[in-house]
C-alpha cells in the first residue's frame, strides 16, 4: 500500500470515529449463523441489508478482534479495511440502492460473550450467555455500537444437541445437523445492536399467556422445578398491569425469562429475552426475603422504555433507566399493595438525600451520574412530574410519547414536549428543580409520601412524637402501631428505637410480630437475654433463612452449652441461592468440640472451603471467603481461588476480590504465599496480581 493509499485511510478512519453513527447508510436487517464452542470460540457468518441514503464512498461495522476470511458485497469480494475495531467497506455507493454484504467470521470473544462452568468437571452446569449493554455486541458479531443505529436482526446459533439456545425473537426452526441442533430465530422490528442476545444451557421452560395473547416463556434449570413458581410468581400480572398502565399493547411477538450463572447485573432486559442472575431463582421460603418481582417488572418496563423507544445517548439515560424503576414501581405495588411501593421510594429518597448531604448529588442529565441517580432519583422525578400535570395529561402524554417515537431514538426534549402537550402546563420548574439540579428536593419528597402513604405519614408523626415528647419511646412505638397496623412501621420502628425497647416487648415481637418484624428484632440483636433464650430457639424454625442464620449463629455464641443441639436443629438446611445457612453452620460446626470428633469437623471445615472455587456462583464464592478471612482459615486452594476471583466478569465480586487480595498483599508471609502459589495458575487468571505483585 503506498503512503497516498495510507494517508487516505488514516483520514478515512479519522472522520468515521468522530460519529458512531451513520447517516449516508441505513442498515436493515441482519442475518447472523453463530456456532460457538465451549472453549470460547465462535465461527460465523452474516449478511446485511443496507440502504443507501445519499452519495457515499464507504461504509462500516464495528466488530472487535476478529478473523475475516470472507468480505462481499453484492456477492462480488469487497475491498475493505479492518484495523481491529471496525470493518470499513470501500465502495462507491449509490443513493436509493439497496446492498447486500455478507461476512465469513471467528472470533474468540474477550467480553460480550460468556463461556461459565465448562472447565470445571461439572456437565449439568455449563452455560454460554451474552451481554451487550456496556459491553459491545460487536465483540461477537459485527454490528453498529451506536444506539441509534436499529436493524431487524435474524440469528441462528448451532450448539450441542443436549443443550437449549434461547435467542430474541420467534423460534422459526429447530434442526439436528450431525451431533449439532441449529436453533432459528428471527424478528420483524428494529432495534439497537445492544439488545441483541442468546443463552445456552440445561433448561426446561413453561410458557403462559397474558391477557392480550403474548406468549411468556420462563426458563429454569432441568430438576430445579420447585424454584419455579416462587421465582415467576406475579410474571402474567406484571405483564398485564404494564400493557393497561403504559396504554400500549407490548410492541415485540413473545417475551422470554432466563436465568444464568454469575450475570453481571440483576437483570438485562435485551428485546423479548430478560437474561437474569440465577440468584433470584428460589424456593417458596427464600421468596419472602429475596425475590425476583421488582426486576422481574424493571426489564418488562424496559421493553417499551429503552428498546422501543431508545436514548440518543448517555445524557438521555433517565428515559431508560427512570422509567424502567417508575414503572417496576407501579407494577409491583399493585401486586404487593402500595404502601410498599411508598416505603420504597421512602428509602430511595433517603439514600438520595445523603448522598446530596455528602456533595454527591447529580443531575439527571449528566451521562456520568451513578445508578443511584439514573434509577431512584430518575423514578422520583417521573412521580413527581405526575403529580404535577396530573394523571390522565401524564398517561396522555407518555402514550403520545411512545406512539411518535416507536423503534426510534429520543431525547428528554421529546418526552417533555408530549407532555407539555397533553397538558398545557410549564414545566420549566420540574426541569430546574429534578433534572437538571443537582441537589434532591427531600423536603417535597416527604410531602409528597405525608399526602399519599398513611403509614408513612404516621411514622413521621411518630418520629416527631419520640424527638419532641419525654414519654419513653417503647409507649409511643405502642399507641402509633394500635393506630397504623402496616408492618412496613413495625419493622422500620423496631429497626430504628431497638435499644430503646425491653426485653419484655421484644419477647412480645417475637412471639406474636409477623416474619419481618421477627427478622427486624434477631437483625439488631447483639446479645441473646436469658429470658429470650426460648423465644430465639423457635426463629430456628422460622420461616426465613435470613432470620434462621442470624438465629443460629446468635445463639451458637450465647448459648455454649447447647451448641450440638442448634446444629443438629438445623443441620442439611441450605437457605437462599448463596447458601447462607449451610457456609455459617459449616463454620459453627467446625469450631464446635463437643461430641464431635477432629476428623468431622475438619470435612466440614473442608466442605467450607470447597465453596470458593470458580465450580459454585459469585454469590456462593464471596461468602465462602468472607467467613474463612475471619477466621484466617484460607488455605492454599483458597488463596489461588482468590486469585482467580481477580478477574471474574461479574464487577462487584470482582472488586471484593481485590480488595480481600490487596490486605493480604500486605503481610509478608501471604505475599510470599500467594507469589509462590501464582506460578501454578494460568496467565489468564494472573492479570491483577502480576500488576499488584509488579508494582510492589
């Protein structure tokens, strides 16, 4: 290539990377063939429609770190240049055409696409999975970045024949090819590359309908069906409250739940197909103290707020994430009741009014600002608009909204003037105020909660009655719960003045209060009375693992003399998805002498410590470490464990991690240890600790 041919290219590269998007080019549709293997390696192919709108000379895709062995346009080899990131097709094109090109692809996916379980021995745990938001569905299949670039995409994805691929979309067909089964679907509206999804594993699913005939398909792993109706519970009444509340039908064919191991976030809600943490998979008891309502109508709400109609950019993010929280809000409210939902926003009101205190506080159109904002704040300020223009000009105006920009781009502009419309108002006050300020209005918050919530307008009078009146705060809580039953005030009351109640009334809870208050009274214990010894041995039988854990572990301290009886109580219990009950009593056992021999407690001990490796979820993991760090009892496996952890996908355990490597570091007899213990461990797993070990 001669330095002309360079220097044009340079330039060309130059003026394609100033804007994601492209406006000479209009990409249809896409087709895409994947066959992934477990070792993290996709072959592919694809073909794109494309539509020229004005003279051009060049076109592109992103599409990261790939292997091209095939570029045509128009079945004829395309001259092309490929410098890692983006793909740039040279082609004088003509206006009003209509194009068709078509790649021949590998690639080994460095995020985007994850490959879980399958180094680990177990088979029935294997997953491959996807994540586009934030991480770039170009890593796996060449496409626009750019949100405001929408296609119709078509995707079929060839896979071990044992195995269930779930993609957006329509299944169209299923066929075996060799020991393969090739999975079809297709779609027949645009959307943006990010929302494009699969996920691969051991599933069996149950469809059912809402209301207006959409078909709903909820997955769950093979032999885990007792999860199923705790973890789904409500799908078909969030489904349809959604449709009546947004006043419009759900804009894509079918809609699809699935859970994976170790997902980045809570949930994901890519067009038709929520991808969610297997964490809020649970049983009937679990169900009470995590569940998966809220989410589950968080990425429903999502499929009309950020797919159907999508942000122009981050400063727009409020239209996703806002309404997504509003409307889960809602939703979930008229299937717990609203008292609930006022509680919540309670809470997030709290949460933003702190960091607001602490010089935190942000504008809802910073494209920087935290979840915090974009969510909670983002709800709050959509609330807030509501009760200012009024109900119907709102529904009104957010119907006008979604109808004009269907499977389109947006921006606040373009909600704001819908609702300026539909209701003659200025809104230039709610702009300043919840936008655009920085600061959260906690003062209209709390007014607002005091005309709505009767619960909570009775725990602010009771809060003013405790800070202002000399009578003992357990006769206030008292006459203000005769007044206001709601249990959401027992257990903040409780939570709030626990010191200041006697053992007399806590005994009162616990023997006549509801699962939360119970739960409110063992979570704020820090030392068992003898007179409650009885009260606190029934919680071993609660129905709560939270509560059952705290129990134990409470009594285990205070009790010594009845150790082995609270164990063998509790002994084969579980608890929730992160195995909370079994690790503490796995730790409690192993420390308890009595009656047990030294070979038995050291199993436990071990079984304690096999619950580190990469084998069990993030979530499994973490707690795992937390309890052998505090009785310094990592062994060596667990240290390269550890190490491993460094440079998990999921963000959170990630940086726990780290953090718990970092303080280890710090003593020279571990850093010796570890520095020994990482020569034995893959390059892959090594990249934080060469770095730490390198910098020190």
């Amino acid at each position: 290539m001669n330095s002309n041919t360079v220097l044009l290219f340079l330039l060309l590269f130059a003026s394609l990377s100033l804007s994601g998007q492209q406006t000479k080019v209009d990409f249809l549709s896409a087709d895409i063939a994947i066959i992934p293997d477990s070792t993290g390696h996709i072959d592919a192919t694809a073909s794109y429609e494309l539509l020229v709108n004005e003279k051009a000379r060049s076109f592109f895709l992103d599409a990261q770190k790939m292997n091209f062995s095939s570029v045509r346009l128009n079945g004829k080899k395309a001259k092309y240049e490929y410098d890692g990131e983006r793909i740039v097709i040279q082609k004088k094109l003509k206006p009003g055409k209509t194009y068709r090109l078509s790649l021949k692809y590998n690639v080994q996916p460095q995020q985007a696409v994850y490959f879980i379980g399958w180094n680990d021995g177990i088979p029935d745990n294997n997953q491959i999975w996807t994540q586009g938001q934030g991480k770039y569905t170009s890593h796996w299949a060449p496409s626009l970045d750019d949100m405001n670039d929408k296609m119709v995409f078509d995707l079929s994805i060839s896979f071990d024949k044992g195995y269930q691929v779930i993609a957006n979309g329509e299944l169209e067909d299923v066929s075996l090819k060799g020991e393969l089964k090739e999975w079809k679907y297709s779609m027949d509206a645009a959307m943006s590359s990010y929302l494009l999804a699969f996920s691969i594993g051991d599933y069996d699913s149950k469809t059912i309908s809402s209301s207006s005939g959409i078909p709903i398909q909820n997955f769950y792993y093979r032999g885990d069906e007792d999860t199923y109706e705790p973890s789904y519970r409500y799908s078909m009444e969030l489904f349809d409250f959604l449709e009546k509340e947004i006043g419009m039908s759900y804009p894509w064919k079918n809609y699809k739940q699935v859970p994976v191991r170790d997902f980045l976030y809570a949930g994901m809600e890519n067009t038709g197909l929520t991808i969610f943490s297997d964490g809020f998979m649970v049983d009937s008891l679990a169900f009470a103290d995590k569940n998966y309502i809220e989410v589950n109508a968080h990425e429903m709400a999502h499929q009309w707020f950020g797919n159907l109609v999508t942000e122009v950019d981050g400063n727009h993010h409020w239209l996703h994430e806002g309404f997504a929280t509003y409307y889960a809000l809602l939703a979930e409210g008229s299937v717990v009741g609203e008292e609930m939902m006022y509680w919540k926003l309670y809470d997030k009101a709290k949460a933003l009014q702190k960091a607001s205190e602490a010089g935190q506080g942000q504008a809802l159109t910073d494209p920087k600002a935290s979840s915090l904002t974009f969510y909670d704040k983002g709800a709050w300020a959509l609330v807030m608009l509501r009760e200012l223009v009024g109900e119907e000009a709102f529904k009104t105006g957010t119907l006008n909204y979604l109808k004009t920009h269907q499977f389109g781009n947006v921006t606040i502009a373009d909600f704001l003037t819908a609702i300026r419309k539909a209701s003659g108002k200025d809104l230039s006050t709610f702009e300043s105020e919840w936008l655009v300020g920085t600061n959260f209005p906690m003062e209209q918050a709390r007014l607002y909660l005091s005309r709505h919530s009767k619960s909570i307008r009775d725990f602010f009078n009771m809060q003013h009655e405790i800070r202002t009146s000399n009578a003992p705060n357990e006769r206030i809580l008292k006459k203000h719960w005769a007044l206001n039953p709601f249990k959401q005030l027992r257990e903040r009351s409780i939570r709030l003045y626990f010191k200041s109640l006697s053992n007399e009334f806590r005994g009162e809870i616990l023997r006549t209060g509801d699962l939360k208050m119970r739960q409110a009274v063992v979570q704020s214990t820090s030392r068992i009375p003898e007179e409650l010894q009885d009260a606190y041995e029934n919680l071993l039988e609660d129905p709560s693992y939270l509560t059952m854990e705290q129990a134990l572990y409470l009594l285990w301290v205070h009790f010594p003399d009845k150790r082995s009886e609270y164990l063998r109580m509790t002994e084969g219990i579980v608890g929730m998805p992160d195995k909370n009950v079994r690790l503490i009593w796995l730790l409690l056992a192993s420390l308890t002498n009595d009656n047990t021999d030294k070979a038995l407690r050291q199993e436990y001990r071990n079984e304690l410590a096999s619950y580190t490796s990469p084998e069990y979820s993030f979530e499994v993991r973490q707690r795992a470490f937390i309890l052998l760090a505090e009785i310094q009892g990592m062994n060596d496996q667990n240290f390269k464990d550890l190490i491993n952890a460094t440079v998990h996908p999921q963000y959170a355990f990630r940086s726990f991690a780290r953090e718990l490597l970092d303080s280890y570091l710090k003593d020279p007899d571990k850093k010796r240890r570890l520095r020994r213990l990482a020569d034995g461990l893959k390059p892959s797993e090594l990249r934080y600790i060469t770095k730490k070990l390198t910098i020190e």
